[in-house]
C-alpha cells in the first residue's frame, strides 16, 4: 500500500513536473522565451475595457504568454485569480482593479511573491502606490476628462441659444455618473459642472445618479427621467459613452432625433458606437480616452517588469510623480472625429 501511494507520489510529480515544462515553452518570434505576465480585466463586459484588453493582447502579441482574466466585477474572485497566477509563476501582473480601494489586498500578494505590479484603469490611492517599490500606474488625469467635457458642453451651448428651452439662462442637467468611488468617476462629475461654472453658465441639477458605467442602466435611468422631468431636461452630461447610447435610446423611444426634436448629451470615451452616433448628429460630442495607448502603456511596462528591465526602457512614456503614466484624453466632436476613429482601429 505504501509502496503504491509512493509510485502514485512520483508519478503525480512527473506529471507536474511535465506540464510546467511544457507551460513555460512559450516562445517568441525569434525562438527566444517570453516571459509569463498576468492580467486582470474587472469585467470583460465593459465596452470601453474591451478595446483596452485587445490593446494589450495586440501588444502583447510574440513578447508576453499573457494569462487574462475577467474578474466579472467581484473583487474576491480577483485576489482568487492574483493568487492563481502566482502559482502559475508570471513574471509580472497588469492589474484592472475591480474596487480601487482594493491595491492594499493585491500589492501585499505581490510583495510576499517579489512581483512588480501595474495596475491600470482604476487608479489605487498615492498611499498604496508608495507602499510598494515595484507598483506603476497607467491610466488618465481623471479630471482632464472632465474639464474638457466642460468645455464643450459651454461651447455648444453657448453655441445654441435655443437650447436653454425655459429661457432662464440656466442650464438644467441630468448627470449619469460613472461607478461611485472610481476615481474617474468622482472627478469628472465633478470638474464638468465646475468648469460649466467657471465659464459663466448657471446650472440647476435636475438628477444625478449612477449607471454604474453600463449602457441598460443608462437606459433605465433615463426612462424615469424623461417621465418626470420631460423637456425640463436641458442637458445630459455623461460619465462615459456606454451610458450616454443608453440615454439616446431612451430619447429616441420618446421620439427625439427626429422632426426638430432634439436633447443635447455628451459622454467620454470616443467609442465607435458613439461616434456614429456624432455622425449621425445625434450625441454633441465626446473625450476621446485613448484605449490604445493605455493598453499600450500597460503591457509595455508591465512587459519591461517581467524582464527585469528598466519600466520605462524602450518606450516612450513618462513617469510623474506619482508613478503614472497618463495619456491625455482629447475633445471629439464631427470635426476631429477621425482621431478617435484611428485610435479605436488599432
Ligand atoms: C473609464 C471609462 C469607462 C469605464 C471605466 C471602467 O475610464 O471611461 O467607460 O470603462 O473606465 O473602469
Ligand atoms: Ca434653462
């Protein structure tokens, strides 16, 4: 009996042993081995994450045995797969938070295991970013975002007279907010109205309420507003694009976009959806917030990590002060809009 659980025991060790071996083959386009880096992606379906995730993948293609996952919007499960792809022995880990208060959780997994990290996306808080050496950010200046989405809402509506509907010379709006604690999402609800503000437009919130970044709930919200506020609603400034397609489909129901009738909504991110939706006249305008570059920006650092290079080595990005590289979001309106139709072919 003893004599067969110990050949069991050996087996069971070549087994392992083989399937590492046979993991670790992964080659790149010179024969040469590439190093393991693991991601997390805190939910697959999220529109504008999904062409973060194929930036990476596209990069990441012949440099990086890339393991992703979709952490389905639960933070147990994330620190579940960190813990899982330790195991597996990547070399480094690009990490999409699904809680931004969660880095705490995630670095001290990484620290016990020696592992640089780069999270991206969602921003963890200065103090967790300066307790561990080997942690970078890449992502925006959250409120860039909002400012410029400030701005073209003063524009256009300055623009348009007719569009403050009551004649008050306020400007009544309706806020889609991001999800509550995201760093994007506290910051560009923020900078928008306060740079309305400082441009010298008077504002009255009629609603603000969070879609959670989704374009059902955007939806849904819009639904109970158009009911109580009709054509009160002067303006719809939202967090991001997903929700703002929401809304429009709401407004399209209750027949504007058609004979004259029409509402005024931006959102940020530039998505293709959106701008189709800027072609076809309907959505004022967008901020481009570069999937591209931020897909980019993470694998090539979290590559450089993995090989124990220099973050930055090879590259073009810059580091601030905080450890971050921000790529710029950029104002889309019909007259640019083949800027962020190139950024999303890739
Ligand atoms: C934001 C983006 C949103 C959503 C969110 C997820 O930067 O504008 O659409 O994808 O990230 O964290
Ligand atoms: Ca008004």
């Amino acid at each position: 009996m003893k004599k067969l659980s110990l050949l069991l025991v050996g087996f069971l060790l070549i087994f392992t042993l083989a399937a590492c071996t046979a993991e670790e083959e992964a080659v790149g386009e010179n024969g040469e081995e590439i190093p393991k880096i693991g991601v997390t992606v805190y939910k697959f379906d999220d529109n504008f994450m999904s062409f973060v995730r194929r930036a990476i993948e596209k990069h990441g293609e012949g440099k990086a045995d890339l393991i992703l996952n979709d952490s389905q919007n639960d933070q147990a499960k994330q620190n579940e797969q960190v813990e899982m792809m330790i195991s597996k022995g990547v070399k480094s880990l690009a990490i999409n938070l699904v809680d931004p208060q969660a880095a705490a959780t995630i670095i001290s997994k990484a620290k016990e295991a020696d592992l640089p990290i780069v999270f991206f996306n969602k921003e963890p808080s200065s103090e967790d970013m300066s307790s561990y050496e080997k942690c970078w950010y890449v992502g925006t200046t959250s409120a860039e975002a909002g400012i410029i989405q400030g701005e073209l809402v003063t524009d256009t509506w300055k623009a348009n007279p007719d569009w403050d509907r009551n004649g008050d010379g306020k400007l009544q709006y309706v806020m889609l907010k991001g999800e509550p604690g995201h760093p994007d999402a506290e910051a560009r609800t923020k900078y928008v109205i306060e740079t309305i503000i400082e441009k010298g437009i008077e504002v009255e919130e009629l609603e603000l309420q969070t879609g959670m970044w989704d374009s059902a709930k955007g939806k849904e919200l819009m639904d109970a507003w158009l009911a109580k506020h009709g054509d009160k609603i002067e303006y719809i400034i939202s967090n991001n694009d997903a929700m703002a397609l929401g809304a429009i489909n709401s407004l399209k129901a209750e027949g504007y976009f058609k004979d004259d009738k029409f509402m005024p909504v931006v959102g940020v991110d530039a998505i293709p959806d959106a701008l189709t939706q800027i072609e076809e006249g309907v959505l004022v305008g967008s901020v481009l917030n570069d999937a591209r570059n931020q897909g980019k920006g993470a694998l090539d650092l979290a590559l450089n990590a993995a090989n124990g290079k220099d973050i930055l080595e090879g590259t073009e990005w810059k580091l601030d002060d905080k450890k971050a590289v921000r790529v710029p979001y950029v104002a889309i309106t019909i007259d640019n809009i083949q800027e962020a139709k190139d950024c999303y072919a890739q």
